[in-house]
C-alpha cells in the first residue's frame, strides 16, 4: 500500500461516508515497506490521535489567541491541530533528550550522554553532533515504524524494588511507582533504591516537604528504612552467613542499579565505537544527580554537568525544541548514479510536504538522508545524502565498520528509504548571567554537616544549598546540594564548580 494505495484511498472514503472522524491509512501514516510494523503503527495511531485531538481541543478552548505546540518523539515541535498518536508514544523522553543536549551546548560541551533517571526508570542517549533517530522501535509489544530519537530505556529508578533471592541481590525491574512508593513514604511500600540513598545518608528528610503517609503530611521516614534494612542485613547474614551491616547492604544495592544503568549507557555508545571519556555526562531526572558521579567513576568518564532545572529538564527541554517535520519515503533500489536523479525528486517531493506543516520564516534548515543497507540484510544506517555515490558509500562503510566491525564488499548496497527534515528555529529564552559578590576563593559556608556513608565508610559531609552558591564556587567531595527539585552528591576525589549560568560541572579530580 506504501506503493500502490489506491485501495487504502477507497476505504478511507467508505469510512468518511459512514461518519468515522478519525481515519488512518497506512500508506500516510507510515509510508515505507514491513508490512505488520506498518499495521501496527497505524493502529497505534488510529486508536490515540482522537484522545489526543479531545485533549488539545480543551487546551486550545482555555487559552484562546495562544499558539500551542506539541512535542513529538523525534524531538521536534508541530503545531497543535497537526499533533498525532503516532508521533506521541516517547514525547516526553525526547524532551529531556533536547533539553540535555541543547543546555550541554549552552554549557561548551558537544558531545554528549544524556542520562535520565526517574521513578520507575532510566534513559540514556548518545549525542554527537546531530539527534540520532531509530525508524524501528518496540513499545509494550507494539512494532512501530516511526521516527524516534534513539533512547535506551531500562527499568531502574528511584523506586525499583530491592530483592534478595536467597542468594544474590536484585534491583527491579518491578518499581514501587508513586503509591505506596518507597518504603521512606510511610504507605507500606517496599525497600527501593530511594530507600538506600535514604539508608547512606544520601537523602535527608528536612530537605523535603512533609507530603508523606497516608494524610501526605509526614515526613520522610528514615527509621523504618534503618529498621527494614537491619531486618534484611540479618537475612542475609542467616542464609548466606555473609555478615554486612545495613548500610553495607545498602551500599550494595546502589552498586548493581549503578552497573546497570552503566550499562545501558555502554549499549548506546562503547558497543557502537565511541569512546565516552571525551563526553560529558548531562544527568537529569528526579534521581540523577543522586548517582552522578557513581555512573561516571564505572565508565571512566571525568565531566558531570547538572543544569539548574535538572529535575524537570524534560519539561524545560521542550522550550527548548525547534518546529521539526520529518517526511519518508520507500525506495527499495541498489545505489547507483543512476538512481541519484530519483532520489533527488523524492526528497523533493518530501519537502514540500513538510513544508505544509510549517509557518513562513527566514531561518529555515533542510536535512536529507538516506537509509542504506547491504543487499539481502535487515541492518540500515543512516547517511547524509550526497550527489556523489561514492561519498555516501564510504560514509555507510565507515560506520558499519565502526558500529559491527566488518564490511561486506562484495555485497551491493541497498536505499531502502530516504528522509527529508524542515527544520525551523525557535526563538529560545537566554540563560541569565550571574554576578559574584563574594571574594573569589571565599568559599561557601554549608547549612550543616551530616553523616554519609561512601567508599565503605561513614564520612562528615557537608550539605550546601544550591541557591546559596555563586558563580565559581568550588566544592570539594564528599558533599551534597540541595535544590527544590532534586538533590546532588558529589563523591569523594570529585569537584563541583557553578558557572556564571547557573551550570553546575562536576570533574574528577584524581584518576581512575
């Protein structure tokens, strides 16, 4: 039907006669081969677009006048009445991914990691001058054939439950959620990772609003986490006869949800070529700057940044986002000369329909590529779209190679599809300069000192208020930073230093 859809077009028209308000064709909403990817996509898009359309027609209706743009899950924005399912699934990921890698660039770093830890889970991405998309996704069993920026999601968060199986520990990917939550909640939840940082006095109680037990006006709970962390400490030492105090215990947890999530950045990036001590680590997310440093010790990078809306920076990114229309088309032919003036008219083409759902501006960027693949193979890759067919086959070579560690010469390459990108810059707000009004190397004065368990042991560490710090202020770990919306700890051979933009870069300081 992506080919021939004149039958698709006469059962839309059925539909529309019948009355049906919201018809998908597949040949609109994915037009490219794989025919159940395709289906499914359809599916997915006929069955959210008119929960969405009711939703935005009551946004629409409460702010009349007002231009209301919708983030997509490639990282663009598009106008609210042209907001559909299919480009909905991961809009709120992308929009961390953007708002990561546009206050990275802020900041004077271009390549990046992004690192994304919530409640119930974590995403990671990889930066490196451009947004990397995937066109082939799964999503809760769902195949879908959109593009999508490439996140590596996996189930570990605040609230991942702790497991010990008799003998070894557990972190998920079952999560407490938000209700009963954290043990440290006070509704009856289960240990989670939360509760460890609780545990090792990465987490204090007076730093948080007393929202918590079943009336939400309590605090949180510290005890009960000593009590049900000793509880299991003797469980393990009964079973196993391996004697570990709680916060040993504690500690250990932290450990494995550290190596998973290192883990899940390795997928994205070692395993794909690129060496990631040359990046930084842009942590963001409820949680992420609790396991900062710790992430970044087990893949040996040496830069943290962490924006001062860190917790909410998929929000924020999202105001950050250009106008972004994304128009494929199938192809299907081997890469010759010949098929040059083919592709240069399809991506033609594609413009121009991207173009519909733009507004007329001066600024305005066009991005071609083209999605090659050995003959008989599944495998695509993405390349910039050149006139020269030699370019384009030795940049394809060059990556295959890089990311698989072979070539296959003596096979002919495929263009399975080409994309077309209009791109429209948004204007965006200017981060606020700061002003220093102590003496440089006058160094801050912590709210308190508190007790915190880190490198196998207990260590005074002072506690800062992130709003107390200026620009250039240096800290020294082991230290943590509070802040409205999440908390940050600076490990030991660490150092936190504030920009004159509010930006807070951690760099270690000794080897590893």
């Amino acid at each position: 039907s992506y080919r021939y859809p004149h039958h698709e077009q006469q059962a839309a028209k059925i539909a529309q006669a019948i009355g049906f308000s919201q018809i998908s064709v597949s040949h609109q909403v994915s037009p490219l081969m794989k025919l159940v990817s395709r289906g499914d996509t359809t599916v997915v898009d006929a069955y959210l677009t008119p929960i969405l359309r009711r939703y935005v027609n009551q946004v629409a209706s409460q702010l009349p006048g007002v231009r209301i743009m919708f983030m997509k899950s490639d990282g663009g924005l598009v106008a609210a009445e042209q907001f559909q399912g299919k480009d909905s699934i991961l809009s709120g990921p992308a929009g961390g991914i953007v708002g990561a890698v546009q206050t990275s660039k802020r900041a004077g770093f271009e390549l990046v990691i992004t690192f994304d830890m919530g409640g119930t889970s974590t995403d990671v991405a990889h930066f490196k001058g451009e947004y990397e998309r995937q066109l082939d996704s799964e999503i809760a069993g769902t195949r879908m054939r959109v593009p999508v920026l490439a996140i590596n999601t996996i189930a570990a968060g605040g609230g991942s439950i702790l497991f010990f199986d008799g003998s070894s520990y557990r972190v998920g990917p079952e999560s407490a959620g938000s209700n009963p939550g954290p043990a440290c909640y006070r509704r009856g939840g289960p240990l989670t990772v939360t509760d460890a940082n609780v545990m090792l006095g990465k987490i204090h109680p007076q730093y948080f609003p007393s929202v918590f037990g079943i009336d939400g006006n309590l605090p949180l709970d510290p005890d009960l986490v000593l009590q049900k962390f000793t509880q299991l400490a003797q469980e393990i030492t009964t079973v196993t006869g391996d004697t570990r105090t709680p916060e040993q215990v504690a500690a250990g947890f932290i450990a494995i949800a550290v190596e998973n999530m290192a883990n899940a950045i390795k997928k994205i990036s070692l395993q794909r070529g690129y060496d990631v001590t040359q990046y930084v680590l842009c942590c963001f997310g409820g949680a992420g700057g609790q396991v900062a440093c710790l992430i970044a010790d087990t893949l040996g990078m040496k830069t943290i940044l962490l924006h001062p809306y860190a917790g909410v920076l998929s929000a924020y990114g999202m105001g950050l986002a250009d106008i972004r229309a994304i128009r494929e088309g199938g192809v299907e032919q081997p890469l010759t000369s010949a098929l040059i003036p083919q592709l240069v008219q399809l991506m033609a083409t594609l413009e121009i329909q991207g173009r519909r759902e733009q507004r007329e501006v001066e600024e305005e960027e066009i991005v071609r590529k083209v999605n090659l693949k050995y003959e008989a193979t599944n495998s695509t890759l993405t390349v910039d779209f050149a006139s020269d067919v030699a370019a384009m086959q030795q940049t394809f070579e060059s990556e295959h190679k890089s990311r698989y560690g072979f070539l296959q010469k003596e096979k002919s390459l495929i263009v399975e599809s080409v994309s077309v990108e209009v791109i429209q810059k948004m204007d965006t707000p200017e981060e606020p300069v700061m002003a220093r009004t102590r003496a440089l190397g006058e160094v801050p004065i912590p709210v308190e000192t508190v007790k915190m368990f880190t490198v196998e042991q207990w260590q005074d560490t002072p506690v800062y208020q992130r709003e107390d710090l200026e620009p250039e202020d240096r800290i020294t770990g082991p230290a943590i930073i509070v802040e409205k919306i999440s908390t940050i700890i600076v490990e030991p051979n660490w150092e936190a230093r504030l920009t004159a933009r509010n930006h807070l870069i951690l760099q270690r300081q000794v080897n590893l």
